[in-house]
C-alpha cells in the first residue's frame, strides 16, 4: 500500500548544482505574464494557437501557483539567483501515489543549460524519495522533441499517445504520455551517479531548450479544470 504524503509537500528550497528550487512569491507573476504570453511556448503546449490571455494567467497564478494547495515551485539559476521557470505536480492521487508533472523554462536564455533537466530531477527525488509517491506522469506533444528528449534523460518512459489529437503547424501531431515509477527512480539510482543524467553522454543540443511543457496542463483541463 502506498503511504500517505505529507500535508506540506514541500520545503521553502531544495538545492541543486545549478538550480535551486523555491516557493512562488505573489512577485512572481509579471514573469509569468511575460512566460504565457509567448508565442513559442504557446505553440509548444497549448492546445489553443495563442498565448494565454492576461487575465487567464492571473486567474491560473492564483490558484496553482500560490494558492494554499498549489505543488508549485519556481526554478531559480542558482548561481544567479534569477527566476527562470516553473515546475509543479498537480491531481495529486494519494491514495495511489500517483500525480502529474509539468515544467517550463521561460526565460529563453536559460535554455540548453540543464535547468530543466535538473529541477525534474530534484522534484522527481522528492517525489519518490520523500513523498513516497509510486508514479509521475506527463503529457506533451509529439512534435516538442526536445523536452522528450530531456524527460527521457530524466527516467520518463512513453507509454501511450492520442493519435492525431493537436492541429500545429500545418498538420497532425499525436499527444504523447509518459511515466516514470518509483521501481525505475530507484533502478536508475543504483546503477547512476547522482549527476550523471545531467552531465552524462547524452547532454542537451548547443541552444537547445529544456522542456517548455505545458501540454499536461492543457490536458489536464479538459478533465479536471485548468491547472499548470
């Protein structure tokens, strides 16, 4: 049987090599305006073809980000200190140990740099390490090929797809869903070096971004509300 997790999921900071994770301040929303009302991140996660509206982000702020039961956390530079993106869980199962991820790195000069590598990897540690949870899935789009290539390099598996459910582009693009269960955390644990999913043979592209992934909260919409 899963054990519960704990009522505060998270700590005021989790620290890594190159980012450091925190809890959202109410400041934190102007980048957030600024993240959502970009263009390449819509066509990367939304099903719609334009950036959210402003009023949409704040309403979303609100409640996901710094509301009492938001999972949310801000990805900080850490040598900097800089805000640069955001990652939470949300739909939160407990009694299955079970909940969904989402990360963007909005800040475009911070892409390629393993940000988003790392703070998926902090965040999965807490998952499965801490919180005790069983299975962290995503949703993302096909044609988004980087942030599967990282959330590959972070343990994630594909395990399914909706064919042909995105119009991007000029054709067709199937959602992708992926998992990764605390038996495969645990595994790769054993077998690999605590940085070496980062710093490993199989690194981000020159300028490559790290995920800027919002499908998952786009999907989750349709079911559950508007999330991430």
């Amino acid at each position: 049987m899963p054990r519960m997790v704990q009522r505060r999921w998270f700590p005021e900071e989790l620290i890594g090599s190159r980012v450091v994770l925190r809890r959202h301040v109410p400041g934190n929303i102007a980048a957030f305006q600024r993240w959502y009302a970009d263009p390449e991140i819509a066509r990367l996660a939304r099903y719609q073809a334009t950036p959210m509206r402003p009023e949409e982000i704040e309403r979303f702020f609100a409640a996901r980000v710094v509301g009492p039961d938001a999972l949310s956390m801000a990805v900080h530079e850490k040598a900097t200190g800089r805000l640069v993106g955001t990652c939470a869980f949300s739909q939160l199962d407990g009694e299955n140990g079970s909940a969904l991820y989402h990360i963007t790195i909005g800040e475009s000069d911070a892409w390629g740099k393993g940000y988003g590598t790392e703070a998926t990897q902090m965040m999965l540690d807490h998952a499965f390490g801490t919180l005790g949870l069983h299975r962290i899935a995503l949703y993302v789009f096909e044609f988004n090929e980087r942030a599967i290539r990282a959330y590959k390099r972070c343990g994630f598996v594909v395990e399914g797809r909706s064919r042909e459910s995105i119009w991007r582009d000029g054709r067709w693009w199937d959602e992708m869903a992926m998992s990764v269960l605390e038996s495969d955390w645990r595994a790769r644990r054993e077998v690999t070096a605590p940085d070496a999913e980062v710093d490993g043979a199989d690194p981000p592209e020159p300028h490559e971004a790290e995920p800027i992934e919002v499908g998952s909260s786009d999907r989750a919409s349709r079911v559950f509300g508007r999330w991430r």
